[in-house]
C-alpha cells in the first residue's frame, strides 16, 4: 500500500491545529514527622482547614493546624505507613462522605467504607461532613412528636422531631437499651435512623446490630461505627459523618433521627487528637474550643420550615458520667446545648425501675408540643407528681406518722412506678400507653396489690387489643380523648377491672414476673418511671366493680 503525501500533511495539520498544551499543577508538601496518627507537613502554604490531603499506600489525611511554616494534619488510614519525607499532595476537596438511600441497613466506618460483607456502596450523592446549621428563620417549632415506645419518656419527657435530647447516666443504667428500643419503634413511622457509636467494643456494636436486625430495624437505619480500635481522627468524625448522612434526608424533606453514643468519648478523642496536634489544654486538659465542638454538631439537628420542605433532624446525644456527677466539663457542656435531658440514676436502676429515670432533674423543653393531645390529657401532672411522691418516700422513711391523704398518695405512687415499668425490646405504641396511663391516673390500680400491677398492666393491654381494637384506633387516629371516647375508655378499663383477679394464678403471676425486667446491662435498660406515681387525680373511675381509694394530693 502505498502513502500519499498529501494525505499524511493532511493528518499532520489536523493534529497540530487541535494541539491544546496543558500544564497540570500539583501542590506538593513533604512530611516533617509522623507519629501517634499526627503528621507535620512542610510546603502546602495553600491548604485549608478541613482539606483532604492525598498520601502514599492510599492513606488519607484532614488538615487541622494551619501553622506558619507547616500544616498538622491527621491521618485516617494506617499511620505506620507513611514515614518522614514521604509526598504529600493537595486534593483540593474539603472532606465529605457518601450519602443516600443506598447507607440503609448498612454498617459503615464514618468515612463511608462497608463493614459489614453487604458489597460496596453503590451511591453518587455525596455531602460535606461540617455543614453550617440552619438560621433561626429557616426553621419552625418543633411539634410532631417522635415516640420512644416508652411510656415513662413519653408521658413525662417528650420528644419532638427536630429536637436536641441529651440521655446521661453511668455506665451500666440503660442508656443504648434506651436508644435501640427508640429505633425499633419508629417502625412505619416514615424516619430513618442513623445510629453513631464512638469508642464502643465492636462485638458490643455488633450486639446492637444483630437486635434491630432481629426486629427488623435495620431496614431503616444506618450504623456508622468508630470502634475503641480505631483511631482518635476516626472516632472525632464519626458524629459529624453521622449527620451529615442524616441531613441528606433532611434537606429532601423526610424525616431522620441520629444517636451519638456517646459524646464523652468523642471528647477524650479530640482531647487525644488536640493534646498530640500541641493545643493549648484547658480544665480536664480539653482544648478550649471543646464547647464548640460539640455545639456546631447538635445546632444541626432542626425542623425545617414548610418553604425548604419541612424536613427534620433530631439528635439524641449520649453522654456517660463518673458516679452521676452532672456537673463535669463535658456533662455541663452538652446539657446546656441540648433541649433538655433524661437523667438515667444507678440506685433506681438497680432497685429495678425501668427506665431508671430521675424525674427530679429530666426535662424536655420542647413538652407538650411533642405529645398528642391524648398524651397530655392523661398525663397532664404524671411528671410533678411522680416526682412528689419521691419527696414523699424520702420524708416517710423517717417513721414517722403519716395523714391518711399522704399514705394514699404514697401508695398510688408506688403503684404507678410499677406501671411505668416496661421491659426490654418492648416499644409500646401510644394508643395503649394512653390506654394504661388513663387506667393508672384514673385510680383503677387503687385497690390492687402492688405485686400485681405488672400483671394487671400486661393483661390490660391484651384485652384492649383484643376486645377493643377499635377503641385503640380511635385513639390513634383522633389523637385526642373527646367525651365520647373518654367514655368509651372508662367502660373498657372498668369492664377489665371487674373481671381482673387481685389475687392472680400461678400462672399469670409467673407471667407478670416475666413481664417486669430483670438483668442489668446497659444494652438493657428497661423502662421505668424513675419517679414515683401520680400522687392524685381529679377523677375516680367511672365504675369499677370496688371503688378505688380516694386520691389525695401530694
């Protein structure tokens, strides 16, 4: 075959008319020293705090330090790989993490990366890890209430969607039993849940794990977990990786709740990272922007206004505390960011009251707003006074004489802290809490002995599933208790009451001890009312078979 000259000028003049020189730019640094996860890097005078920066062995590093003559960086890969002189490149992106519908019912590590053998992440959507929170005219109050399935939370402290709810307590008081049970309630409720665990045992995450997947939790969840064998950097993002994968469905307009369990550990790793990167340390040795640490990650949680979609995302923080002391750095911390907070206390917890709440200094500032109107009808002072009653108990223990108002106050309260009793994996769903709380504050369980109130309280719940299906549906729907259903209620509570056995079988007390919650381990926590009952109602019931006793005031 034989070449024309003419065809190969032409080739050549297309060629170089369509040339383009490109000259491709890399920032490159070197590293001064390495050690404990922390690097120093000389060169990149352009970097930016929160950049992505490029290693060898595909090791990734944040920038935190900006110094004048070198950056500190930490690095959330393998550390020992990387040696003094190694190159660094700039990536010029800010840290961010895979976000979507594709995380759900997955287990992953706080930058994205599968732990569990379910294949790669297939998603495209992808959002920064720090993410300045909404103003306040970008938001609405908080009004739609995301139930726990626990009546004592429910009734007493509320929790709205969008809200900032702090659960503290020692360790070993119920506080992820708590969490779990939440997540396993908001089954059909349209949210999804993104549960962060920091500095946990990863056959610990892994227990978690197996429970919602077992009650079908997983299917709307996320896990991101940072275990105790990871690295400071890793667990510092964690909460923050968290959220920003809860914030994709809030800013689409759906609902989303995030578990940070649990804060204190995050802080000792920005302490660690802090301490290594040569910050000034203040009280407890916590660098001094530690308060903010934590404020720019809870002020994320939020209710949308109708005008962006009218999303939300509401943060549940966990913080752990040494003999219940609430006044340390990190408790203070949190518990004056949050909207208010469920106290757990060890001496409830161990006397078996589930959840071991103190009502004395558990609140939610949110309240009513966050309850159905149902809710608040019948459980309108449960909170004052349960906590009464706990005064009450303290004062009656000296011996002393009691008036006989008092003595009916103390026994319906204890009455109603073993209604408020609820065990593990056993969300309730509100339409019967109202149904058992009415029974409680109403004086039906007046005259029944103490150790049958559980059993009362189980067989109560049955029967109104069964025999008033449409009742509880009323409820549910309605959302309220008009005179007609109120009326309606007070027939099948007295109708139940007439029929009950104060006495009961050997098999239905063996039943009701089944019922009550038994060992203590935080991944259990069942619920109690850690305050006492409602020391009077207005309204005896309409017609029990015995009349209640009289309800004196506390």
């Amino acid at each position: 075959m034989k070449l024309r000259p003419e065809e190969i000028a032409a080739v050549l003049k297309a060629q170089i008319e369509g040339y383009q020189a490109e000259v491709e730019v890399e920032e490159v640094g070197t590293v001064l020293e390495v050690g404990d996860g922390i690097a120093r890097v000389y060169g990149l005078r352009n970097a930016l705090a929160g950049e992505m920066l490029d290693l060898p062995h595909d090791v990734t590093a944040l920038v935190l330090n900006l110094e004048e003559d070198n950056v500190g960086v930490v690095l959330l890969g393998e550390d020992t790989l990387i040696k003094e002189g190694d190159l660094v490149k700039r990536s010029g992106r800010i840290l961010q993490v895979p976000v979507g519908d594709a995380l759900i019912g997955r287990v992953v590590n706080p930058l994205g990366v599968p732990l569990d053998d379910k294949g790669v992440v297939e998603t495209d959507a992808f959002r920064p890890v720090e993410f300045k929170a909404p103003g306040v005219v970008q938001r609405q109050p908080v009004r739609e209430p995301l139930q726990t399935g626990w009546k004592a939370i429910d009734a007493m402290i509320p929790i709205g969607r969008g809200q900032r709810e702090l659960i503290i307590g020692d360790r070993q008081t119920g506080k992820t039993s708590l969490i779990v049970d939440t997540i396993i309630n908001q089954k059909g409720q349209d949210i999804t849940c993104v549960y962060v665990a920091i500095g946990q045992k990863a056959s610990t995450v892994m227990q978690v794990v197996q429970k919602l997947e077992e009650y079908g939790a997983l299917d709307y969840t996320i896990v991101v977990a940072a275990t105790a064998s990871d690295s400071a950097p890793l667990k510092y993002l964690a909460p923050y990786c968290g959220a920003a994968m809860g914030e994709h469905f809030l800013y689409d307009g759906r609902h989303a709740v995030c578990f940070y369990d649990d804060l204190s550990k995050h802080a000792d790793a920005y302490r660690q990272m802090s301490l290594l990167l040569r910050r000034p340390p203040g009280r407890e040795a916590f660098p001094g922007d530690v308060f903010y640490l934590h404020s720019r990650l809870l002020e994320r949680a939020v209710k949308l206004s109708d005008e962006l979609g009218g999303g939300s995302l509401t943060a549940i923080p966990v913080i752990e505390t040494q003999e219940g002391d609430v006044s340390a750095y990190i408790p203070t911390n949190v518990i004056s960011i949050t909207d208010g907070q469920i106290f757990l206390q060890s001496d409830l917890f161990y006397s078996g009251v589930r959840p071991a709440i103190n009502v004395g200094i558990s609140v939610s500032r949110v309240g009513g707003n966050a309850q159905i109107k149902a809710m608040k009808q019948v459980a309108g002072r449960l909170k004052l006074d349960l906590a009464q009653y706990r005064e009450l108990e303290a004062f009656a223990q000296f011996g002393s004489e009691l008036d006989e108002s008092t003595q009916k106050s103390l026994a319906r309260g204890e009455r109603m802290i073993q209604l408020l009793n609820q065990g593990r994996f056993d969300p309730q769903p509100v339409e019967e809490q109202v149904a058992v709380l009415f029974a409680g504050t109403q004086g039906y369980l007046d005259d029944v002995p103490v150790d049958r109130v559980a059993a009362f309280r189980e067989e109560l719940r049955v029967a109104m599933r069964a025999q008033h299906a449409d009742l509880l549906r009323t409820i549910r729907d309605q959302k309220e208790l008009t005179p007609e259903t109120e009326a309606e209620l007070r027939r099948a509570i007295a109708q139940f009451h007439t029929s009950f056995s104060p006495v009961g079988t050997i098999e239905s007390a063996g039943a009701a001890a089944g019922a009550a919650p038994a060992e203590p381990d935080d991944a259990a926590g069942a619920p109690a009312a850690s305050e006492g009952a409602p020391a009077g109602s207005e309204a005896g019931p309409a017609e029990p078979a015995t009349p209640p006793a009289g309800e004196g005031d506390a």
